[in-house]
C-alpha cells in the first residue's frame, strides 16, 4: 500500500519537476553553470524516483539551492505536497525558503503566503493567522490575498466580528469593486452575531447587528427572516409583517422561507381572509409550487374542497408540476371510492416516491445538492449560494 501510494506521488512530482526544470534549463538559467546546476537536477530526480516520498523531498531541497532563480520550482513541489495532502513536507519546503536570506521582499512574502496556505491545510490556525496578518500589515504585494485568507480563517473559528473587519479592510485594499461576494457574506456575519445575542438574551443588540446586515446586503433576507421572527415574540406584528412584505422584493425564490412566519402574522392579528388575499397576490407576483400548496390548504380550509381543487386544476394547466399534482390527488382520494381509490392511491405513492428521490436544494457555485436550505454551502464555503430548485420534480 506504501510502496502503491508513493510511485503515484512520484509520478506526479517526476513529471512536474521535468518539465518545469527542463523549461527553466533552457529559458531562465542562462547564468547558472550548466554542469552544476544539470548534477543537482539529475540528483534531485533520482532522489525522487528512487527513495521514499519522506526522504525524496529532503534531498531534492538539498540539492537544489534556494535562490531567486529556483524560487518558483520550490513553489511549484511545495504546492504539489500541500494538494497531494502531504502538509508536512509542504511547511518544510515553505520553512526552507523563508529561513534563506537570499530572496527578495517580495518572494519571501510569497513564500509566507504560501506557508500560511500550508499551516490552514494542516488545520494549524493560530500560525498561519499570524502569518496572514503580518503579510497585511506591511501592506505587501500579497495583502489582499492575506485578507482574504483571514477572512476564510475568521469564518471557520466562527469569530463573527473579526471576519467582518477583516472583510471590512480586504473591501478597501481590493483592486476590484467590492465583489458581491463580500457584501453577501459581511451581512451572514452580522446575522451570526445577532442569533448569538437573542441566545444571550440580548435583543436590542440582535437589533443593531440585523440593521448592519441590512446596511451591508440590502436584500439579504436571512436578516428579515431573523428580523420578522424577533418581532412575531415581541408582539410587534406590524413590524415582523413589514420585515416579510421586503422579502419578495429581495429574493423571490426565498420567499418559502417566509411562508410560516406570514401565517403566524395574520393568526396573531385574527384575520384569515387577510391571510389568504396576501396569499393569492404573492402566487399571483411569484408563482411557486410552495406559496400554491400554502395558498390551497388555506383556500380549502375557508372555502371547501371544491374551492381548492379547482385552484390547484387551474394552476397545473398553466405550470404543470408534480408537488401540486399529489396534494390535488390526495385531496380527490377522500372522495374517490372503490377502483378509482386504488389507482389514485397507487399514482400518489408513485409521484411521491420520485418526489423523495430529488433534493430540493442545489448550489450555483459547486452543484451541492440537499434537501435542507444552508446559508453557508457545506461544499463551497460560499454564503447565500444556495437556491431552490425549480422545474416539474421541484418545489420552485
């Protein structure tokens, strides 16, 4: 198994290092002897074919000097390790260079770069924090990169507030306008902080930290969802409908998400038949098989099956979906008798059955697929990526 895993690593690192170290041979070092620089070569080669990856890696370090010439081989085999998940041997290459004293500011700020991208692989955050936050400070070349690496870190520790200022310095130091990106994840940390203050208790400052979300991402409707509930236990139900009403107008395919904290509104204020005309407007703006389904029960609950049948008929012969299709189903089967009973019963098992093979959710940056809406994509890291999915099988 050993012996299996190592040729692969080899192979790897053989043709990288022959064609890199070949190119650099006849393009970039004119001014090294070529007898010399031809034995450390061939010596780091055979090192690498012939020894084991532990030993391979230290000696081709020795046989190849650091300098600004071979900087970017030694880049190139430490990155190599890192991918290849081997860390270790990629801090020591990384070490290696940042302990010589023949490279330029800048190359050894790249060199630290990498060492950080090193000790994060390696789950090792305090060093490569550290790192990062010297590399922005001196406002290097690699300042923007750091920031942006601090950020990420922040984020995994969960350090809300320290994400969002890293953030706040890597929007001003950026060479591009601030990406939307940023802007998307800035206000999430704000909605991560105000979650942490309604657990402490602490609603006026869940208050503010909902304010500045909305101030970062003007239609980050996690902060109205939030917002829109904090009010609903208040009891200022004004307000929690205000904080819903905006979610339409900031991302109608979320608008699901708003379903339940609508109908405890107009619950709490009495009135049904409100209830039920927003209901209608809101499949009427942004038709969606959820705010259907939503809108049927109610309508049959005020009006009768026959009002809520003809409903959901009408629906499906414009937008024809399966959702849709089973409730309308399983509302005829209470009035189906005998063989049509059985086949209707034996449809709806069908449809739900393709139903529950198909996720609800995908990601639009990574294709992650689930059935559970997660601000932060589990497989891209990236916040407010992930959309419902639409179609006949979906609930959009």
């Amino acid at each position: 198994m050993v012996q299996s895993f190592g040729l692969s690593v080899v192979l790897l690192i053989a043709v990288m290092a022959g064609l890199s170290l070949g190119w650099w041979l006849q393009y970039r070092y004119s001014t090294l002897s070529k007898k010399t620089f031809a034995h450390n070569y061939y010596r780091g080669m055979s090192y690498l074919l012939n020894e084991q990856i532990d030993n391979s890696v230290d000696k081709f370090i020795d046989s190849l000097g650091v300098n600004g010439e071979t900087l970017e081989i030694h880049l190139a085999l430490g990155n190599l390790m890192r991918k290849k998940g081997e860390a270790a041997k990629a801090i020591q290459i990384h070490q290696n260079l940042l302990n010589s004293n023949v490279l330029t500011t800048r190359q050894q700020h790249e060199a630290q770069l990498e060492l950080a991208r090193d000790y994060i692989n390696a789950g090792l955050l305090d060093r490569a924090e550290s790192l990062l936050q010297e590399l922005a400070e001196v406002n290097s070349q690699y300042q923007e990169q750091a920031l942006g690496q601090l950020v990420e870190i922040y984020q995994d520790e969960k350090e809300w507030s320290r994400a969002i200022h890293a953030a706040n310095l890597l929007s001003e130091v950026s060479s591009e306008k601030q990406p939307k990106e940023l802007i998307v994840a800035k206000a999430h940390f704000c909605c991560e902080l105000a979650l942490i203050s309604i657990e402490q208790g602490d609603v006026t400052q869940a208050g503010k930290y909902l304010k500045q979300a909305i101030g970062f991402d003007k239609n980050c409707v996690r902060a109205s969802l939030i917002s829109a509930d904090l009010a609903l236990q208040q009891k200022r139900l004004d307000e929690a409908l205000g904080a819903i009403k905006s979610i339409p107008q900031q991302n109608p395919n979320l608008i699901h998400l708003s379903l339940p904290l609508l109908c405890q509104v107009y619950e709490q204020i009495g009135d049904e038949d409100a209830l039920l005309a927003e209901l209608l407007l809101l499949e009427e703006s942004y038709p969606s098989n959820d705010v259907l389904l939503v809108t049927a029960e109610k309508l049959r609950k005020l009006r009768g099956d026959h009002a809520a049948t003809e409903f959901i008929s009408a629906r499906l012969k414009v937008n024809p979906s399966i959702r849709p299709l089973i409730k309308l189903l399983d509302m005829q089967l209470s009035s189906a008798e005998g063989k049509a009973n059985e086949n209707l019963h034996l449809l709806k098992q069908l449809l739900d059955k393709v139903i529950a093979e198909k996720p609800n959710y995908h990601c639009t940056k990574c294709g992650f697929v689930g059935n559970h809406l997660h601000w932060l994509c589990p497989g891209c890291k990236a916040w407010g990526s992930i959309k419902l999915i639409k179609g006949v099988v979906g609930n959009g």
